[in-house]
C-alpha cells in the first residue's frame, strides 16, 4: 500500500497563520507518518493579471487521484472561482475534501465563529473606551471572513446605537498601502475617527504607523484594532488589540477531520471553532503577561526572521550570478547544483527543482486568455537532494509523481511547493521540506521570487542569444532561393582553410554550378519568369546534393560543397544530376522549368593542395563544360 498523502491548497501571504495552521496539522499527522503536501504562492490583486495567474497554476500542478485527502484553506486563498475548481477536482477523484475559512458547497467546512469574537471587541469599545463613531477597514468585498467580522460590527453598532453606514467602510483588497494611505489623509484633514477597526493585524499595524508618520500616537489619537492575533501583532508597539482564531488548533482539527472522512466516517457537514477577543495596548488596554514575555523575546525571534530573509536573499543573489551566462538549460542545470551543492544551509538535506519540458522553448510565449498554462505530462529534473544525498541519476520524473526519488518508507515529512514562472506561462516548481520557519519568516516568498528572477533573466538571454544567431543565420540566406549565400559561402572556406595543411587528412569537394541562358528568359519572358528559372535550377542542385550545403554565390552561380560519405559518392552524385537536368532540358515543360545549368568538380586529393586550389579547379571545370554546352557537344 501506497503511503497516504494529504493535500493543501493557500496562498501563503498570511505567513504566521499559515505556519501555525501547518504546524497544528503536522502535530496530527507526524505520528501517523501520513504526509503533507503543501501547494501554496504568493497571488495577489497588486500584480498583473498574468502574473497572478502563473503563481495560482501552481494549484493545478497534483492530479488529485494520487491523493488521500484535501484541505483548501479558502480564507487565505481570495480568488474567485479557485476553490471551487478544486473541490470538483476532489469530487471527480473521488477524494475527501474540507474548506476552512469558507463554506464551499460539496466540502465540509471547518470555519471560525467570526461574529462572537468581533462583537465581544466592539462591544469592549464601546463600553470600556467610549467610542461613538468607527471606520471599519476591510479586506476584499466578496472575502467571506471580512465580511463577517463587518457584519459583526453592523450588529453591535445597531445593538448600541452607534451611527454607521456604508460610508464608514474601506474596501482595500487586503492591501497595506491603501489601508496606511487612508487613515493618514483623515489623520492630515482631522476627520479621523474614534477608532478604527481592521479585518486583520496587518491592516491594524500599517494603520497605526499612518498615525505615527503623522507624529499622532495609538490610542490616543484613534483606536486601532485587528483580527487574527499574529505573532508580530503581539510584540509591536501598542501591542494589537485583537481577536486569537487560534490557527494551529485550525490545523489540529482540519487533520482530525480529514481523517475521519478518510476512514468513511460520518462528519457534520460544518464545524465551527469559536475564537477570543484578546485586549491590548492599541485600544488602550494593559498588556497581558504573554504579550510582554513576548516583545522581551521579540528581539531573538526578529534577528532569526532577518537572518532567513537575508540568507535567502544572498544565497539567491549567488544563484542568479551563477545561471546568468548560461547559454542553455544543461548549463543551468550544472551551476545551478554547483551553487547550490557548494552552499545548501538555506535548501536543506531534502530540496528539488523542476522543470517543465516546455520551459526550454526558447520564445516567450503567452499562454492566450486561458487561466493557467497545463503542467506537462512529465517534469525534467534540474536539482534534487533527499536524505542529504544528491540524485543525479534522476533526470525526469512523472508529473503525477511530483517529487523525484521519493519512497513509501521515507518518514512522514510537509513538503512545499512553489511556482516557477514568467508571467503566466509555467517554468515549473521548488519543492521545500518541512520549511515552517522559513514560510512564517517569509524567507521562502524571498527565494522564490528572486530564483524566478534569475530564471526569468536567464531565460531571456538565451532567447536573445538564439534570436541573434538567427539575425546571423538569415543574414547569410539568399532572399530568392533561401539557400544560404556568397557571405556563408567565404566563412565555409575560411573554416576549410584553417582544417586544411601537409600534415591534416582534412578532405573536401567543390561542385561549382552556372545556370545557362538566364539572359534569354530574362529578355523574353521578363525578370518574374527569370526568378522563377533561377528558382528551378536550386531546386535541381538541391535535391540531388540534399546532404551538402548550397550556396548561391552569385546572380546565376551556385555551389556545393561536399564531405565524408558524399565526398565519396561524387561521382555518382553527378551522374544523377546530369540525368536529371538532361530530363528537364528535354522536356516539354514550359521555358522557366526546362533548366540548364553548366558544371564543375573539383576535390582535394593531395595535402599539398590548398582549399582555393580546389575552387578554382572546380571553376575552370564549370566553364569548360559551359562552352561544350553552348556548342551543343552536352
């Protein structure tokens, strides 16, 4: 039997509640050695729709077939559409799924009870503080727990009698910058509010440093409050009053469900996990023990963030200088586990990055108006350690599979997977493993973003590279024929030149073509009808020498050039293309197709012989068989 896997489907913005969300399930899974596999990016409204899309395909990447289980953290992933997709995976594969945050139809859902907790908050700040006005600053219109947690402030401002009305909301889509933008306009005008009360910490924070920017102080100024009790909300200055979901006991019960479900066990169809209003300085309440044991030890935890950011950063700076100059994907396979063999601290002993197939395509295309670029069926692999031993025999992997090497006795283990993209078209994926740190400290939103960087720009110079060679090879092609010309002609010669001496075996032929009675067409049927001729006589030397390169050295001449196998078969080469011509010039085709064309064949038999020995031969040759023909003796 095949060891059980679970699938989780988040963005990972929210990085403390994520981690804490992982880690509350690994603590239910571990002992049972049934693995986490974590699909997760960093989409967001603020980029491109492109962008946005090629970090969200990273959720198309598991054939859920291959899956025991589903977990969709719904309140984190803020697209629409997106969960529901993923629940139809589930049905169709015929796997248990539960959405947490939000009630998706055809999941169990596991939610917070957002309406006790953020009443008990308003409450407090009407009772306890003496608020008489609000703005609540929300995250996106159609986000199901903003929503909630403002409906929760319509109750209890109803409840109270406090003024409130549609004015007194700012959507912000979960972005920071509105939200600081917004409250330092009403700090500036003096329209600020009693208090103003956010659908996370996040928001709270970057809020009450509006004020600060503003030299006005929280709470004295206005109350701040947020939503979600993050580590970072409890150690700033003033601590966050705010309401604790508790994300780990989220995770904690997610698991449980799951493998309830897993076992065909009969589950509610809802679970709802009750959260606590937590007081704090930014409402103008004494901080709790906790929350002070807690800055005490903030400077620690602050340098640890700093220290994995930062490693991430240089180690990825390091990465991008090593694949930079590589000319091609093979190249960037080898510096790439050069670099990283050299220094792996930041990856670890089980790490893997993937290519997809179609990523070597040198073009950058788009991927049209469709929502995400399909995975291909296999995945080629650029890097891969597990165990702390580096797998170098493993050069490309099923899709399906998702990690190279892996093995049902391997111990239980959260793997992480990331997207590699540009814009919306996939490059493929980084694997990280059991990285709970490095998500919460956002280290690893750092490496991914800076490694498709460096893949990004690595891959544009080599489609610069390959479009400059093209500029040089179409450079070198005849307008007419598409036949390569007299330019590619003399650096051939050159390339013999250095080959050929007394002491080289080098050996090479020269057929040298003139075509007959161009003038002639020309006069009578015009210079279309002389193209065409010309045309027809490439065609002719072309097909009989398809292994040699042809070249149009000038208005009515042409060569080929012969080596090795077709050296050696020369003489019956330019039997068949003397048949050939013959047919043609006999035939009773029109003017333009009836080709006559002189010749001349010349190759190296002796070292002493010079490669412009060879041609001139082949020159003087031509133009004797060139006057036999005008004489009618061919």
């Amino acid at each position: 039997m095949s060891k059980k896997k679970i699938a989780v489907f988040s963005t990972a913005w929210a990085a403390d509640i994520l981690a804490h969300f992982m880690r509350g399930m690994t603590e239910v899974l571990k002992p049972l050695n049934i693995d986490i596999y974590l699909f997760t990016c960093y989409a967001s409204y603020g980029e491109t729709d492109s962008s946005r899309f090629g970090e969200l395909n990273i959720l198309n990447l598991p054939d859920l077939h291959h899956f025991d289980g589903a977990v969709i953290i719904t309140n984190l992933l803020d697209f629409p559409g997106e969960a529901d997709r993923i629940v139809t995976r589930c049905r169709e594969a015929g796997v248990p799924v539960i959405s947490h945050g939000l009630r998706l139809e055809g999941a169990h859902s596991v939610i917070t009870d957002n309406l006790s907790g953020m009443e008990t908050l308003v409450r407090h700040l009407i009772d306890d503080h003496g608020i008489k006005n609000l703005t609540f600053i929300a995250g996106s219109a159609d986000n199901g727990d903003s929503n909630e947690r403002l409906q929760a402030v319509r109750n209890v401002c109803k409840e109270k009698g406090i003024k409130f009305t549609d004015d007194d909301i700012l959507y912000t889509n979960w972005d920071l910058s509105t939200a600081q933008n917004y409250v330092m306009k009403d700090a500036k005008e003096g329209t600020l509010s009693d208090a103003y009360l956010c659908a996370n910490d996040e928001l709270a924070m970057v809020s009450i440093i509006a004020l600060n920017d503003c030299g006005l102080e929280c709470p004295d100024a206005a109350i701040v409050t947020g939503f979600d009790f993050i580590s970072q909300s409890k150690v700033f200055y003033p601590s966050i009053s705010s309401v604790d979901q508790d994300s780990e006991k989220h995770g904690k019960t997610c698991a449980e469900l799951i493998l309830e479900l897993m076992d065909g066990k009969e589950v509610d169809m809802l679970t709802q996990i009750p959260c606590v209003f937590k007081p704090g300085e930014s409402c103008g309440c004494k901080s709790s023990k906790e929350i002070i044991d807690k800055r005490l030890r903030a400077g620690t935890l602050a340098f640890r963030s700093n220290q994995l950011q930062s490693f991430a950063t240089w180690h990825t700076i390091y990465i991008e200088r090593a694949i930079l100059n590589c000319e091609s994907f093979s190249e960037i396979k080898l510096a790439l586990t050069k670099a990283i063999t050299e220094d792996s601290g930041f990856e670890g002993d089980d790490f893997h990055i993937l290519f997809d197939p179609e990523s070597y395509g040198y073009e950058l295309k788009k991927s049209g108006n469709q929502d995400y670029d399909p995975y291909s069926e296999k995945q080629d692999v650029i890097y891969s350690i597990r165990n702390g031993k580096l797998q170098t025999s493993i050069r490309s992997i099923k899709t399906a599979n998702l990690i190279p090497g892996l093995e049902d006795t391997d111990p239980f283990h959260m793997y992480v997977f990331i997207p590699l993209h540009e814009r919306e078209m996939k490059v493929g994926y980084i694997i990280f493993t059991d990285c709970y740190d490095q998500i919460e400290s956002a280290a690893v939103r750092e490496y991914g973003d800076r490694f498709n960087s460096a893949i990004e720009k690595a891959r544009k110079a080599m489609y610069l590279r390959t479009l400059n060679d093209s500029i040089r090879e179409l450079s070198h092609i005849d307008a007419l024929t598409h036949v390569k010309n007299r330019a590619a002609y003399e650096l051939q010669l050159e390339e013999y030149r250095k080959k050929a001496g007394p002491k080289s075996k080098f050996t090479f032929g020269a057929v040298l073509f003139d075509v007959n009675n161009l003038k002639k067409i020309n006069d009578e049927l015009g210079h279309y009808s002389g193209d065409e001729y010309i045309k027809n006589a490439c065609k002719l030397i072309c097909t009989t020498y398809k292994n040699s390169p042809v070249y149009r050295i000038g208005g009515d001449e042409f060569v080929a050039l012969l080596e090795g196998k077709v050296l050696a078969q020369k003489d019956e080469l330019m039997e068949t293309f003397i048949s050939e011509m013959n047919k043609l010039r006999n035939s009773d085709l029109p003017p333009e197709e009836k080709v006559s064309v002189a010749y001349g064949m010349a190759y190296m038999c002796d070292p002493s012989e010079s490669v412009d020995d060879v041609v001139k031969e082949a020159d003087e040759r031509m133009y004797e068989t060139k006057k036999k023909m005008k004489a009618g003796q061919l």
